[in-house]
C-alpha cells in the first residue's frame, strides 16, 4: 500500500491483517487501514464488502480471528465498545442505536451523564450540553423528547450528536448521511471539517460517492472483504473509484428510459392526516416514474404509510386502477396491485430473525398455496428466483435476513415487494444505504419496471437520483404539496426552493 | 425536525421547555391515574363503611401493603431491565422460615432479617447469574428456579411450622406495631421504596438500568455492563424478597412450606397495573408500590363494605383490567401529545 | 323421559350408583399382616394431616403391616390427588385411606381401585358414599357444629353479633358443620345471638387474616368468631392478639394445641376445641386393615375393635364416628402435643 | 451455521427425543407403568393440559400469551354444574359453555388487539376475574352427577387398551393445529408477526385480526377443557383447574416454544407436554415425593433454555472452524 510518509504524524489508529468470520461468512479477509491526525479517511466498497464488519472491529464490537489494531502504534485487544471509546474512538453505527423510551439528552449522553455531588447525575447540565449539540449541527430537536418515534433522519441525527459529544480523538462514521438531506449534510461536513481540524482523525463511510470526494483526503477501498487499496483521493475521478470498488466499469448511474404515460394508475385525492400532512392529491400513470422530493420530516413517508394503509387517513381518497381502497387496510391495497418499499428496512421493510426465503414469501402468502396449503416448492423458488434476479448476496437462501449487509438486506426488501408484480410501487428512500453498483441496478429496475408499465413514486431524499429518474417531481413542504414540476425544468434550486417553502 | 435556514437562530428554548413540562406532566399522570383510582376506592369506601378509616384501619391498610410493596418494588427493578423474576415468592417462603428456623433457635431478630435477606440475594444471585451470563430467557429461568425453590422448600420444611409461640415477643410485636397509625413495617417498605426510586432517577447505574431495558443491543454498544447490570437487578429483587419474608413472619407469625406460593401473579399484576411495562425501559417503582397499594386494598375494601367474598375475586379482576386500560390510555395521549409536537416542529 | 331430546338432571336421578361393597364380612377372621397402607391426605406437608398420618402409621405398625404416605402439595390440586388414587392402584396396595378434597372428583378412580379389591377408607373429608368402603368422621358433623356455638355462647353470655370464618366455600365438612350451628342457633336460648355473616379465608393465612379485618370493621360490635378450620382460627388469633380487639372479640373453633398455645396464654382465645388427629389416622388404618382381613365390609351395623382405641359400629352409610372432640383451654392445654 | 447443524441443535427435537427415552425406559425399569390401564391415566390425566397447549403454542408464536385459560376452563365447569343443576338438557349445555368459552376469548383479544394492551397484563386480570365470576356462579357448589355415558367418555378408555375414549378427538384436534401452524399461510403469518408484528403489517398481514381469532380459539378450547375436566373427574367446581395456566406454560416452554414469539413447533410443545406428564407418573410410581417432583420439573425448565444455547454455541465454534479452510462465497450460492 502506498505509504502517506507526506502526512507526517505516525497514525492514531491502525489495523492490520485483520480477518473475520460470521460462520461461513468472511466478511474480513487480511485488511490493514492507517488513520492519521487531521484527517478524513474514506472507506469505499460495495454493499457487504465488510466495511461495518471492519469499523466493529475498530470499535471493539467483534474480536478480529486473526490480525491486530494498533492505537499510537501499540497493539491492543478492545475487549468491548466501552475499552474503545474508552481509547478515544467515537462511533456512528449504521444502523441507529439509541433507547426509544429515554429523553433524547439522556440518549447522548448515557453512561457518562455530567455529574454532580454524590456521583449524582446533573439533569440541567445533560440538557444544557445536549442543546448546545443540537444548535452545534444547526437543528432543533427538544432534549426532553424520548427517542421513540424519532424519524430515521432525526434518529441519526442524534447519533451523530452523541458521537460528537466525546470529543474524540478518533472519529468513525458508518453512512451518517444516508438519511440526510443535502443541508443536514452539508452542517455535518461543516462540524467534521472543524473537528479535523482540531486534529481529529475520521474515519467515513458513504454510498455517496460525491460526499467522499467533498470531504476525504484519502480512501481504502474493500472488495469481498479483501483490502484492494489506499490511495489519495485527489487525482482520483469517480469511476476509478467505482472501478475499486466493483472491479468492472459501471453502467450508467440514472438509466432512464422514456416512456410515454398510459392512464392513471394511482390517483391520491385531498388526502389528509392531522398533524401530519394536509390536503395532497397527485396521480401517478402507467410507465410513470413520480419523484416526491422534500426536507426530512415534511411528511413524505407519512403520505406513502396512509396511501398503503398502513395509518388510516383521516379525509381523502386513494384509487388503484379506478379501485377506491378501502381505509387502512394494506391488505386490499395489495389485491388491488400497490406495493410499498418502506423507509426503515429493519422494522418495516424485514423480519430480521426470518430467513430470506421466508421475508420474500410474506408477500406471496396468497399465491404460493395448493389447497389451502403452502406449496414450499413454488415459495421457495420464488424466492430464489427474485434473489436471484436482485443479486443479493448471501450464502444460503435459508439464512436470517440479520446476518445480510445493510444493502443486501435493502434488496430482499425490494426482492419481496417487486415479486408480487405490483401495477403500482411505491419505494420509500429506495437506495438509502445502497452503493453506487446496486443502486445503478435499482434504477435500472425502476425504470425498467416503468417502461413495463408499472406506476412508480419515488420518495428519496437524495435529490441527484430524484432528477435523474423521475419524469416528474411533487415537492412537500411542512406536510403540503407544494409544487409539480416537470422533469424538463426540475433543478436543484427549483427543487429546493420549494422544498423549503421558500419560491414556489 | 427542522433545518434552520442560515442565519436565523435556531429559536430552541420556548418549545423546549413547553415540552419539558408538557413531557413531565403527562409521565407523572401515569402514576397520578392509579392514585386517583385507590383514592376514590378509598374515599368510597369511609362513605360506606365509617369505621374503615379508624386507626386500625389506616394500621390494616398500610400493614397489607408493605410486604407487596417491598417485593413490587424489587420487581420493577428487574422488569424495567426488560426481564422478570417469577421466583420471588418462593424466595419469600424460603427465606421467611430460614428466619423463623433461626429464630425458633432462640437466635437475634436483626441476624434473622439479615440471614433472610442474605438467603434472598443468594437466589437473586442465582437467577441474575442464569438469565444474564446464560443469556436465556428470563420468563423460562425464574418459572425453573420458582419450583426450584419451591421444592427445596418443602423438602426442607416438610410439615414443620413456626408459629407465633415460637418467636420472641418482641419480634411479633415489632410486625404489628407502630407509631400510631403508621406500622414499623410499613416505615421499613417507604424507606427502601424512596431509596430505590432517588437511585433509579439520579444515579447513573439506575438510567442504565431503564437503557438496558429499552434497547439492550444498543446498550451494549454504549459501553454499558449489561450483564452486570442485571445481574444487580435481580440480587436487589432477591434481596426485598429475602427481606418481604423476614416482615411476613413478623406480621404473621406463621410460617410453613406454602408460605408465599402463588404470590408471583400478585407481584406482576402489582408492577403491571403500576405501568411498568414488560416490554422493559419504562415505569417507576412510584407506580409499582402504588399498583401494590391498590391490589393490597381492594381486598380490605370489598370485606370492609360487606362485599360477600363470593365477589371479591370477580371484582379484583375486572379492577385490575380497568386499572391497566386507563395506564393505557393516558399512555395514548402522551404518544398523541407528542406527534403533535413532532408536527408543530415539521 | 328426557327433557327437550336432552339428558337431565331428573334422567340421572333413577342412574342409582353401584352399591359399594359386596361380600359377607366374618367377624373372627384372623387380622391379615403383611399388608401395605397406602394413606393419601389432602395435602402433605399439612401438619394437621401429619400428625393423623403418623398416628396411622404407628397403628399400621402395630398390625405388622407395611405403611406408606402420598400426596399433593397443594390442598386444591383434586387432579393431583386423582392422579395418585390412580398410582396407589398401579402400586397394588392393599388398603388406602383417603382424605377427599373434593367428595365427586375421586369417585371414577376410587371405585376403579375398590374393582382392583383395594379397600378404601375415606377419614376427615368423605367422597359419595358409593366411592368408599367406610368413612371415619373425625366426630359427628353434628357435635362439632352445635358445641363450638355452645363454646362461643358461654364466652360472649348468649348475647351479641357473631360470625363464622371458614376455609374454602367448597369445603364440605366446614359446610356440614356451619349448617349444624346455625341450626344450633335456632334454640331459643340462643335468642340474643346473631350470626351476621359467613367469611372466607380459603384456608390461606393472609386471605382469613385480611377477611377478620373485613368482620371488624363491617360489624364494629361483633362479639365472636368462630373459625372451624384450623388455618383460619390461628390467622384470626395472630391478628386480633395484634389489634385493639385482642380479648375484646371472642374466638373459637378447630385449632391444634400447639398453634393456639401463644394466644390462649395471652389471652386472646379462652377455649377451642379439636379431636385428636392422631387417633382419627389411627383408627382410619385400623379400619382399612379391618376391611382387607374380611373383618367388616362397611355394612352398616357391623363391629369391630380398634386395638387399645375399643370397639366400633359402623353408622348407616358405612361411617364410624371417632367420638366427642376435646376442649382445649388455659388449663389442660399443656397436656396436649400436636 | 449450515443447516444440518441448526437441526441437529433444535430444542423440540430434542424434546421429543427425551420423551421416548423416558418411555422406554419407563417401560423396562418401571413396575406398573407399562400396563394399559396406567398410560390410559397418564393420557388422560395429562389431556387437559395438553388440549389447551395447542392453542397457547399458535398463541406463544405468535407473541402473545394467555394466562387465563384455566379460569375459562374452570367458568365454563361452573357454568356446566349450575346449568346442570338448573335441569338443562346436557346436549344444550356443553354448546353453551362452548360459546362461553368463545365469549371469554373474543373479551381477552378484543382488549389486546383494540386497546393494545399487553395480553400478559390482560390475561393476569381475567384470570381472576373469570375465575370470580365462576365463584359467583356457581358458588360452594360441586356438581357431581353428570350423566355416566359422559363420565364414562371423559374418564373411560377403548376396551383394555391404553387408549382413552377422549384421546382420539384430541389426535384430530392436534393434526388440525399442527397443519394450521406449520403447512397454511395463516401459520406463516403467525410466525411473522411474532418475530416482527411491524414488518408483518407493512406486508399486508392483518395482524389483529390473526391475534383476536387466536384468542378466540383459545377461549374455546379452554372452555371444553373445562367440560372435559368437569366430566373427567366427575366434578364441577370454580375451583376446576386452578393453576393449570402454569402447568401449560411450563409443558411449551419446556417444548423449546420461544416466547419472544416468532419461533417454535407444535410437536415441541405437545412433546414437552407429555414428557412433563410421563415424568411425573413414573416419579409418582417410584413415590418419589411429590415436593422433589416440583424440582425436576423447576430444573427440566432450566435445562430447557441453557441446553439448546450450550448447543449452539458449540455449533457455531464448529462452523467458524470449518469457515476458516472454507472457500470465500461468492454471489449467490442459490443451492442449499
Ligand atoms: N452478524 C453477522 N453474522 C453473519 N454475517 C455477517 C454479520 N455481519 C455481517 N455479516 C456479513 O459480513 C459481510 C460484510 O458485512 P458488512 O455489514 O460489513 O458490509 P458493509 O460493507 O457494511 O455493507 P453495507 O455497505 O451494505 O453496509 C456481509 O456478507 C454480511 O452478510
Ligand atoms: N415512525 C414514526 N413515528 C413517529 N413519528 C414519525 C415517524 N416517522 C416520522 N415521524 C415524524 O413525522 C414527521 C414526518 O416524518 P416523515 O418520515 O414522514 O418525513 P419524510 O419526509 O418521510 O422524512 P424522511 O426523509 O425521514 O422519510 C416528522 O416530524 C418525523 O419526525
Ligand atoms: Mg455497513
Ligand atoms: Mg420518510
């Protein structure tokens, strides 16, 4: 590997030839990373390519098989997460950690509330630092509230306050921004900069490939668990990047087809929920690709849920096929050929502790039977065959769904809805934690699902792939619909612009 | 969630602390709708029945409380972690004659308490060691050790029991006396419930307690000692239930092996009725003790208004089912109260 | 002739039951050694029925024959004891005395076990007469029921309210009994004495402690309490010895000597009665023995002697009274150990 | 771990492997356990239990749990006995408490699935107050003289053989439960909601309609578990059945039946079931007293939970050791 002798100070933290099995799995194959003082180091591969596995192992969350982590140069053994952020190291996991029932300060700050006499906890002083976080990343999120009920975006939100709370010396982020939207991220980048500064060391992981050209200096890219290089990044264009990563040039990002519209397949009218969103009607046609933009929090997810039937809507109607749906009740919404690819894959989208046969056979409960009975032939091969079709990686068919990488586990999501061979889909935040290999292959099934003829929404947050795919784009502000616009003249600014209540 | 536009300061403090006293209000209600319901028994009850709230009376209630309290209290502890502790009766049983044994001997009543403590913390210990290092189910392990115990028990006491003849005077005395209305026993119970409770809210080993509780995985990775943790939970529960045995044979002066069977329905309906969750991280051994207050009572209640005690078991039910749907909704409003806000703030 | 198609009540009327016992008995049959007792309590662990399976394993002894206890833990698992009626069959003992939580549930394995010629005696609680070979009744439900009123009435002066705190509201012998006191309390001389109301405890310490409170506080003037069952009398004594009321409110009822010693001696109770369970065990294995040596059948009218304990005649019903219950007060308690 | 393992380790099998052991044995070792007339009272004794574990293991996987099926048990006795003593017709009566049973059920569901309460909570309060209203009904009560041809059924076995009248309807009933839990999508449903009610909803699984037909079931077999008992020890009481929630409990927790929800098999439960029934026959045969009994049963339970993790923990040291000379796997291996 190329060594960065030019970056002068020894690493804070290293790891070298680590190796690490699940099972059969070896998600860890011999890697070795060097994080330096001041600044931020870029992790880059593939979904499973064992980038979580790696930072979990930094963190002291699994035992390497085989290899060491060096801190300062000298080996050592993390015998628990509490040893290493007891070594400086603060982490975001991918997947969000907090405690639904406790207030979101005492969330940031467990284990380690400021105390007063007595080793009492200082109640006031947890909420003032926990406020001064929040202004820290510019959002307002009420210290007292509990974290249940957070949205995705607020949850990460917090754990990145929470990181940034130890003020560590070692700073590792696993896909902080897949939640967030272009401002939330650009604070974020903005307090990270400030950190390096400071001389912290960070460590990112983003599917984002634009985000890691934005803030990373250098970047180690894993292939199947394999270590394949650390390099600079300047000099370096995306698609040698893509090229690390997946080992073969990409197909183009957006492929989007054009297709002419046939009639409408989904028609929305003066849907409402109190509280939550007001008075929206759109229509999504036949071979259509809809793209609902807005700020986290503005009640896109809220309109999918109710649309679904998931939350019953309080006024307003939904029509599939000129079928008026009955309220809250998924079930029909299903028969009459809706699907939805929900926001938060582990508690909505997959029954972690079933295997992904049986995830993706929960939708074709209805039709893989024989006399009333399951036909576990035709269940199975429907399940492989649209693993199969997704190229979920996984190594059995009758594995746990819990034990598949975060990306994995986003296809068998979308693997589960698309084999019910829905007339409308509706797919909620879609490629969120995806890389840029399978979300090519989303896209290209999106559309290509369109061109079949399929009515797709498209909810997403990452406002590149919104423009790129839809041909057109509705626009939510606080809960409200507030603009349409045309694939031609949808642009960031216009997009945002809206988005933020600003024009429009 | 909202992004403040650049520039415009993020106007946190008015909605924070309309929050705050929104969030407080509703959480204290949770306790505050049980103690509505005993007050307005209570209250129905004096009007029916005027000798109920004499001296005596006010001695009866507070003495039928204490022991429920005590071993409610223990088991909210444990339930909060997201586990529960179905052996405490037996505990108590065991422990309550392993005193009077010591006693019958001749032997201190403070040694005997403790030695009944020391018992309980013994099998605390025990099931806090299976559930946290076995890593099993919890419901599973403390039905096991339940007969466990059980059977030791009565293996050990065969058909010998301590009756009041065989304990110090003294020691009866203290089981039914008091300072005027208020029992010995019950002061005991307060002592340990107000402890127990500063220590849950104010130290950082109780907040663990409730992390762990409500997302052991995300504890885990917090750095908390989760297995430590509850492996306190239980020893502390054992603990109450060793003491909860030593206060039975003071306040009953009778002990034999079936002392306490059974008791593990009433323990739980008391934690549950007090809105401790079983889903774990939520709930205070306020709303425990007062669950164990409500439940202790209505049973002197439905006597004291010459309820036939043919009813009281069908009225015990259907209050005790109320008494969970009103925790219920007022849990709905919170889960209302703040949506709400989450919109205001979208 | 079946109500509605259906199977009543009436229909089941005319089903009379199987007569017990067949066969002659022989009086001067030699007493069979060698045989194997099974005795079968409500409950185990129970000192009462303790102390009666002891006295019918010494008697067991005595006759050279071979004794064996068995037994639920809890007086309310009647299937538990089904279960061992059905093992002490399988085990092939030769007699059983059984004490019966409830009188129909043993009957299907009871009769079961006398067609495998076990004999069954039933003692303390009894079954249908049918389920049994004899039943050795602790003292006429009679004389228990009318002299523990006459106890009460004698402490309180034949005036005032008293009450009745009893075991579970299913328990037959305590029916039985309370159906004879307040027909004691018919007699006019009782005229001045009003029994208010019938409690509950379940035989549970805390339920009858909790349910004397309840006495107290709905009758504040109540006089006595009498408590035929021995749980319930010990928990009402522990809570009046406790209370304002100790000496005040009067109590009586079936209690051992060794659980009332502390409150006769403090004054709480004056006097209270019980038989000897010890010998009710005892003559319930002399019985079951009589029966499996030929001696009686459970006929009504046949005799036989039970040891040093004298000769007794089997009642109609195949029931054999072990005789008056004793008084127990500050004076002779002492002398008793049980 | 490969799948072979993960078998080999399931705690139901080796349950049901236990149970045959025990039988074996028993058969050999023990006197007066292998003749007919004895199994037909271990069978029959351990019916009741065993009827009302069929509905609780759907229930348990499911997520949910009853605690009040022995008070519906114990209502629908009393209900009997007073109807009974009333001079109804026997042939209306057992409907009746059927219905009953159906009543007490929807009433447990309803306040789960409407209110979303917790069903431990709920159930913990209907016990008693079912059993309550059982008192009321019926009273001091015990209500013996049923009409023989039903004794007979409830309590009688098929000539000299092992088998009682009542087991073959139960071997109907257990077939019905076993096709309904592992071969329908209702069963597969069941699973999903147990081991994630949200992910369940969100694929169009109505998840309280599934939960209050499960109650529902539940009531009802409780209810003719009650008939049953009452006609099986020719006695019907309030008191019926008291305590038998726990027994069951016990019996499918022993049969390996996960009660987070979401894993587990009816052979299991009914394994363990019977496993609890034969053990306590032949201890009662061995007079092995009834208190060491209760700590077997406590230490089976232990043993129940610590033996299938030991099990695992062994396997996956195997398969890590196996994995490190494994080949990396590829993209799909879609052969398994
Ligand atoms: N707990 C586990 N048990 C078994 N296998 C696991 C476990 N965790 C991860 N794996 C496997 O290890 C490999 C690497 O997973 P990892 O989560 O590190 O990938 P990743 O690079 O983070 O992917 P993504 O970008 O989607 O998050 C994957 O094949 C995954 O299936
Ligand atoms: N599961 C949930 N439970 C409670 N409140 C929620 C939940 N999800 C979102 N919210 C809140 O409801 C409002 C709308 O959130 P929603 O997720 O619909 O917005 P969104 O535009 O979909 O944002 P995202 O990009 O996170 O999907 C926000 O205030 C959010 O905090
Ligand atoms: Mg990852
Ligand atoms: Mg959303």
């Amino acid at each position: 590997m190329t060594h960065p002798s030019d970056t002068g100070p020894a690493p804070v933290l290293a790891l070298k030839g680590i190796s690490k099995s699940f099972g059969a799995v070896r998600a860890l194959r011999d890697v070795s990373l060097e994080l330096f003082p001041g600044e931020v180091h870029a992790l880059a591969g593939e979904n499973g390519a064992g980038k979580s596995t790696l930072i979990k192992t930094l963190a002291g969350v699994h035992r390497p098989d085989a290899g060491q982590v060096l801190l300062d140069g000298a080996p050592v053994v993390f015998h628990g997460p509490g040893d290493a952020r007891d070594a400086g190291i603060a982490v975001i996991y991918q997947e969000p950690t907090l405690f639904p029932d406790l207030s979101i300060a005492e969330n940031i700050f467990m284990g380690r509330q400021p105390r007063r006499a007595l080793r009492r906890i200082d109640h006031r002083a947890t909420r003032e630092a926990t406020t001064a976080l929040m202004n820290r990343l510019g959002v307002e999120l009420d210290p007292d509230r509990p974290a249940r009920g957070l949205s995705i975006a607020d949850q990460q939100i917090v754990e990145i306050a929470k990181a940034l709370s130890f003020d560590a010396r070692v700073l590792i982020m696993d896909e902080p921004t897949a939640a967030l939207t272009h401002s939330e991220v650009a604070r974020l980048f903005g307090v990270v900069r400030a950190l390096r500064d400071q001389g912290a060391a960070v460590l990112f992981i983003s599917h984002r490939l634009e985000e890691i050209f934005e803030i990373c200096r250098r970047v180690t890219t894993l292939r199947d668990g394999a270590w394949i290089a650390s390099e600079p990044l300047d000099g370096m264009t995306e698609d040698d990047l893509v090229r690390r990563m997946v080992g073969r040039d990409l197909a183009e990002l957006y492929p989007k087809q054009d297709v002419t519209p046939g009639e409408v397949a989904l028609s929305v009218r003066r849907l409402t929920r109190e509280g939550v969103f007001t008075d929206v009607s759109f229509d999504v046609r036949r071979g259509e690709i809809v793209g609902l933009a807005g700020l986290v929090g503005a009640g896109r997810t809220e309109v999918a849920r109710a649309v679904f039937g998931i939350d019953r809507r309080d006024a307003g109607e939904v029509e599939v096929d000129g079928r008026r749906l009955t309220n809250g009740a998924p079930s029909t919404a299903m028969a009459a050929g809706l699907a939805l690819v929900p926001e938060d894959r582990r508690a909505q989208g997959l029954v972690m502790d079933l295997s992904i046969e049986r995830n993706i056979g929960l939708t074709g409960l209805g039709t893989t039977v024989r006399a009333g009975l399951m036909d576990r032939g035709a269940e199975r091969s429907r399940s492989l065959d649209w693993a199969v079709k997704l190229r979920v990686k996984y190594a059995r068919i009758a594995d746990t769904v819990n034990t598949l990488s975060g990306g994995n586990q986003q296809k068998v999501v979308l693997a589960k809805w698309l084999a019910t061979r829905p007339k409308v889909l509706i797919v909620d935040e879609p490629t969120r934690g995806i890389d840029v290999g399978t979300k090519a292959e989303v896209h290209r099934l999106l559309s290509q699902l369109a061109a079949d003829g399929v009515a797709v929404l498209m909810i997403s947050s990452d406002l590149p792939e919104v423009l790129g795919m839809a041909d057109r784009v509705l626009v939510m502000h606080e809960g409200r619909l507030t603009a349409e616009i045309p694939r031609t003249d949808a642009t960031e600014e216009t997009v945002m612009a809206a988005a933020t209540g600003r024009a429009a | 969630m909202t992004v403040t536009a650049p520039g415009e300061a993020p106007a946190t403090e008015v909605p924070e602390a309309g929050a705050t006293r929104l969030v407080d209000r509703v959480f204290k209600m949770r306790e505050l709708a049980i103690l509505a319901v005993f007050l307005v028994m209570i209250a129905v009850t004096q009007a029916g029945n005027s000798a109920f709230l004499s001296e005596q009376g006010v001695k009866d209630l507070l003495l039928n409380a204490t022991i429920l309290v005590l071993v409610a209290t223990g088991q909210a502890l444990v339930v909060i972690t997201r586990n529960v502790d179905l052996s405490v009766g037996s505990t108590l049983g065991i422990s309550a004659f392993a005193a009077g044994i010591y006693l019958q001997g001749g032997g201190n009543p403070v040694v005997a308490v403790a030695l009944a403590v020391l018992l309980g913390i013994g099998f605390g210990l025990l099931n806090g060691l299976l559930v946290s290092l076995g890593q099993v189910p919890a419901l599973v392990v403390t039905l096991g050790t339940l007969y466990i115990i059980r059977g030791v028990d009565s293996i050990w006491v065969g058909s010998r029991q301590i009756t009041a003849a065989d304990l110090p005077g003294g020691f009866v005395d203290f089981g039914s006396g008091g300072l005027s209305a208020v029992p010995y026993l019950a002061m005991i119970a307060l002592a340990v419930l107000v402890a127990t409770a500063y220590y849950l809210r104010h130290f950082g080993g109780g907040r663990e307690l409730y992390a762990l509780g409500s997302n052991p995985e995300a504890a885990r990775l917090a750095g908390i000692p989760v297995r430590k943790r509850i492996l306190a939970a239980y020893t502390f529960c054992g603990a109450l239930a060793g003491l909860a045995g030593a206060l039975y044979l003071a306040r009953f002066g009778n002990v034999d092996s079936g002392t306490g069977s059974g008791y593990e329905l009433t323990v739980v309906s008391a934690v549950v009725v007090g809105g401790v969750v079983f889903t774990g991280g939520s709930g205070s051994v306020y709303g425990a003790a007062l669950g164990a207050l409500l439940l202790t009572s209505i049973n002197s209640v439905l006597p004291a208004l010459g309820v036939s005690s043919v009813w009281v078991l069908a009225i015990n039910g259907v209050l005790l089912v109320l008494a969970i749907a009103v925790d219920r909704i007022v849990a709905l409003r919170v889960a209302s109260a703040l949506k709400k806000r989450n919109a205001r703030h979208a | 002739a079946t109500a509605c198609g259906g199977t009543t009540k009436e229909d089941v009327k005319n089903e009379g039951g199987a007569a017990a016992s067949a066969g002659k008995a022989d009086p001067d049959a030699a007493t069979k050694k060698g045989l194997t007792v099974g005795f079968l309590p409500k409950q185990v662990n129970n000192p009462y029925f303790t102390s009666a399976d002891k006295g019918g394993e010494k008697a067991v002894r005595e006759l050279g024959s071979t004794f064996k206890e068995v037994g639920p833990t809890s007086a309310t698992d009647t299937a538990g004891q089904v279960s061992y009626v059905n093992t002490l069959t399988q085990q092939q003992v030769d007699a059983m005395a059984v004490s019966a939580q409830d009188p129909g549930a043993l009957c299907t394995a009871l009769k079961q076990a006398m067609r495998n010629d076990i004999k069954v005696v039933t003692y303390d609680s009894d079954t249908k007469a049918d389920c049994r070979n004899a039943f050795v009744s602790q003292a006429s439900a009679e004389d228990l029921g009318r002299t523990e009123v006459q106890l009460l009435a004698e402490q309180i002066g034949h005036k005032g309210e008293i009450a009745i705190l009893s075991a579970a509201q299913t328990a037959t012998n305590q029916n039985t009994w309370i159906e004879f006191m307040k027909d004691e309390l018919k007699d006019p001389k009782y005229k001045d004495m009003k029994l208010v109301k019938v409690a509950y405890g379940n035989d549970d310490a805390q339920q009858s402690f909790q349910q004397t409170q309840g006495l107290l506080q709905e009758y504040p003037n109540l006089k006595g309490i009498i408590s035929p069952t021995t749980v319930g009398i010990k928990a009402a004594a522990q809570y009046l010895s406790g209370s304002k009321y100790k000496g005040k409110v009067k109590l009586t009822g079936l209690g051992t000597p060794n659980d009332m010693r502390t409150y006769v001696k403090n004054g709480t109770v004056e006097a209270f009665e019980l038989w000897d369970p010890a010998k009710l065990g005892e003559l319930a294995a002399r019985t079951a023995v009589a029966l499996a040596s030929g001696q009686i059948t459970g006929q009504e009218g046949e005799t036989f002697t039970a040891g040093a304990m004298g000769e007794y005649t089997i009642g109609e019903n195949g029931v054999i009274n072990l005789g008056k219950p004793t008084v127990f007060n500050a004076g002779n308690i002492d002398d008793f150990d049980f | 771990m490969p799948d072979s393992l993960t078998r080999a380790v399931r705690w139901d099998t080796v349950v049901g492997a236990l149970l045959v052991v025990v039988l074996l044995l028993s058969f050999t070792t023990v006197d007066g356990f292998g003749n007919a007339l004895n199994l037909s009272f271990l069978i029959g004794n351990t019916l009741p239990i065993a009827l009302i574990a069929l509905p609780m293991t759907l229930l348990v996987v499911s997520g949910e749990i009853d605690l009040s099926v022995a008070s519906t048990a114990g209502l629908s006795g009393a209900v009997m006995g007073a109807l009974w003593n009333q001079g109804m017709a026997i042939e209306t009566i057992i409907p009746l408490c059927l219905l009953l049973g159906v009543v007490c059920g929807l009433v447990n569901g309803l306040l789960v699935t409407r209110l979303g309460l917790p069903s431990l909570a709920v159930t913990i309060g209907t016990l008693a107050a079912y059993r309550g209203i059982a008192q009321i009904v019926l009273g001091s009560d015990a209500v013996t003289d049923f009409p023989s041809a039903y004794l007979d059924f409830a309590a009688g076995r098929i000539g000299d053989t092992f088998v009682p009248y009542a087991f073959l309807p139960f071997l109907v009933l257990l077939a019905i439960a076993v096709v309904a839990l592992h071969a329908t999508p209702f069963g597969r449903s069941l699973f999903a909601i147990g081991a994630g009610e949200e992910a369940a909803r969100f694929a169009g699984i109505r998840v309280r309609r599934q939960k209050l037909i499960l109650f529902t079931v539940t009531g009802l077999m409780s209810a003719l578990t009650g008939v049953f008992w009452a006609l099986h020890y020719a006695s019907a009481r309030y008191d019926n059945a008291t305590g038998l929630e726990l027994s069951v409990v016990a019996a499918v927790l022993l049969g390996g039946i996960d009660f987070d929800g979401g894993k587990g098999t009816l052979g299991g439960a009914i394994a363990g079931v019977f496993l609890l029934g034969a053990l306590q026959n032949v201890m009662s045969l061995q007079d092995v007293s009834a208190q060491s009994q209760i700590v077997v049963t406590g230490v089976l339970l232990v043993l129940s939970v610590l033996g299938p993790r030991v099990a695992r923990q062994i396997a996956a040291a195997r398969a890590g050791r196996r994995a490190a000379t494994a080949p990396d796997p590829k993209t799909p291996t879609p052969t398994s």
